[in-house]
C-alpha cells in the first residue's frame, strides 16, 4: 500500500472511530454526578491518602475557580476528552485492521455510551494514568515507566484490580527483564500503604464534610465521605454479596470462553501460548472481584471489558496476526453478553436510543447539561 493509501485509510479509521465515539456520548453523555464532584475535593490533609491524590493535586485549581462546579466538570471532560485521543490514536496507529474494528466494537456497544456515563468517575483518571504507562514503558527505565500506575492506587484503590493486573500482563507477556518484573511491586508497594492506611475517625468524617458544605457552592454526597470513614471489612459488610455475584458470574465465565477460543485458533499458529493467554483472561476478570467490596456490579462489569478489549489490542500489538472470523465471534462474545445482561446506568439514567421517540424527546427536554441535583447550586448558570 503506498503513503497516500495509507494515509488516507488511517483518516478514514479516524472518522468512523470519531462517529462511533459521537454516537456513544449521544447515549450516554451527561455532566459530571455530585458523587464524583464530591471525592474531587479529599485531600490529605483531611487524615487519608485514599482517594485524595486528585483532590491534593487540584486543589489550587478548585481554589482559583472558587469551587464552582463547571471548574470541576471541565476538568472531568478534559480527562474523558484525553482518553477518548488515547484511544482512537492507538487503533488509527495500530498494526492491524482487527485493533481497529475492535476499538470501534467497544465504542458502539453499551460500553462506549457507559464510558461517557460514568465522566467524572476516578476511574477514568486511573486509566489515563495506565496509558501513560503502557505508552512510557518500551521508551522509559521501568522504574520510571511504573510510576503512573502506581500513582494511580492513591487515586483510587480499584487501580490494583483494574490498571495494575493489565500492566503486569503486558510486562511479564514480553521478555521482562528482572528490572520491570521488580517495578511492578511498586503497585503492590502502594495498595499496601493504602489498605493498610486507617479508615477516618468519625469526628475526621464530620469535619470533612463540614469543610466541603462551607466551602462548595453546590449540593456535596454526604455517603462519599461516609465512605471514607469505612475500612474494607466495612464495604464488605455493607451490602449483598449474591446481587454482586449473580452480575458478574456470567461475565466471567463468557470472559473465559472467550479467551479460550482464542487460544485454541491461535495455538496452531504459534500466536499465543496457554500462559499468555490465562495471563489475558486473569487480567480481564480481575474487575469484576470488586464486587466483594461496591455496589456498583454494573461498572465493575464495564471495566472488566474495557480489560478485555485493552489487553486483546495489545495481544494483537504484539503477536498479532490479524483476527479469523471464528475469532472475532470470540472476541464479540461478552459484548453480545450485554444484550441479555446490560448494564444499568448510575442515578437513575438510562442510555438514550436513536430511535424517532428517542430524538424527538431528546431536543425537545435535553437532559445531557443539566445539573445533577434536585437544588442547583448557587449562582448556577447553564449558559
């Protein structure tokens, strides 16, 4: 293929990664909830290192822009925003037409409208951190590549079973010197720090929340900060372990299958080995072990495909060849999954479908801008 050829298949596979992503934030765009808002503003100096990285870090930010909500909802957009460059770049530069067609896969089906569900969530800051990992680790010391990963534990513990298991699969898949198989403790190093760190006394919990009601100028989620006084036995506590299993069974057992069929096409060929591939499937599942200690079975099922599409791309990065057919009914599986399993929406929202009814009450009562509470905040102004 020559330049001009391949230039302008990688502006085509831009322009339907870029529809795709449209289409997504169609149905599932909306602003920042007060949950995400609220964890914005721990810091350390509030008692915990849990959670308090992003607000520690931002806070002069917060301060400059008087704590007014659209501060925290542009910077929300700006980390969905980079993802989504993270994401479509990778697939345009990819080696292969089946990284492609998976990154557009993942953005079409109910996991791209979630993507832009759950905007404000730390989890989306975990992630852009575990790109950043990914993208520094074959042009940086592994010491420094690991860094953003295990920054990442301190943004949000959930880091150790979503980013972490994804980057060591991709360092222990490859020739992994001694060197990178020791920096990835450094992840481990940090959630022990974080585990192990004391829960806020109940005055701790108070004064915080005393704190953000003086000072936001919008409604706070007092149960965000409440959690924050709980330690792990408390969140296991907390609710129905059986509602969180009977969720996240079936995805794991189709995760599974998937990840096996893949293996069995591409042993013939000696493109995956059975290692590699226990390594891919154990990185893809380890999200939905969060049900153990949240509520939120949906995002734990969301994350876990978003593993599965990430490390099934750099399978196909490093391995390659392009995907068979049997492979790609492989590889579609767990999303197909999410027709007779789809995942609920936080707050009572639900996807917005492309339907004449759909649109029609979309532009006549648009609900993507409008402020994620009962009682809008003072002064608050949509235009």
């Amino acid at each position: 293929m020559s330049r001009v050829s391949k230039a302008a298949a990688s502006a085509a596979w831009a322009a339907l990664l870029t529809l795709s992503a449209a289409a997504a934030a169609y149905a599932g765009l909306r602003l920042p909830n007060l949950w995400s808002v609220t964890l914005y503003n721990v810091q350390v100096t509030d008692g915990t290192i849990r959670r308090a990285f992003v607000g520690t870090v931002l806070g002069p930010v917060w301060r400059l822009g008087h704590y007014q909500y659209w501060v925290y909802a542009a910077a929300a957009y700006l980390v969905l925003l980079a993802l989504l460059v993270a994401i479509i770049r990778a697939a345009v530069r990819a080696r292969g037409t089946s990284q492609r067609i998976l990154a557009a896969l993942w953005l079409l089906a109910p996991t791209g409208a979630y993507l832009f569900h759950e905007v404000g969530y730390l989890d989306q800051v975990v992630y852009l951190l575990l790109f950043l990992s990914l993208w520094l680790w074959r042009r940086s010391p592994a010491a420094v590549a690991v860094l953003p990963v295990a920054v990442s534990v301190f943004v949000h513990e959930i880091a150790l079973l979503a980013a972490w298991p994804v980057l060591a699969w991709f360092v222990l898949d490859g020739r992994a010197s001694r060197a990178e198989r020791l920096a990835l403790l450094l992840p481990a190093a940090a959630g022990a720090v974080v585990l192990a760190w004391p829960p806020l006394a109940g005055a701790q919990v108070a004064h915080l929340a005393l704190r953000l009601r003086t000072s936001l100028p919008f409604p706070i989620r007092e149960d965000a900060i409440a959690l924050l006084g709980r330690g792990a036995a408390g969140s296991l506590a907390s609710h129905a372990l059986l509602v969180g299993l009977v969720k996240v069974a079936p995805f794991a057992v189709v995760l599974g299958i998937a990840w096996l069929g893949l293996y069995w096409w591409r042993r013939r060929g000696g493109a995956a080995t059975a290692l590699s591939a226990g390594g891919a499937f154990a990185a893809s599942v380890a999200p939905l072990l969060l049900f153990l200690g949240g509520w939120d079975t949906d995002r734990w099922v969301f994350l876990a495909l978003s593993n599965f599409a990430l490390v099934l791309f750099l399978w196909l990065e490093r391995h390659g060849p392009e995907l068979s057919v049997p492979e790609l009914a492989a590889a579609a599986l767990p999303f197909v999954l999410l027709f007779y399993s789809p995942l609920q929406f936080l707050d009572g929202y639900a996807p917005r479908t492309i339907t004449p009814a759909g649109l029609h009450q979309f532009m006549t009562d648009p609900d993507m801008f409008r402020f994620p509470a009962d009682k809008p905040p003072r002064g608050w102004r949509l235009n």
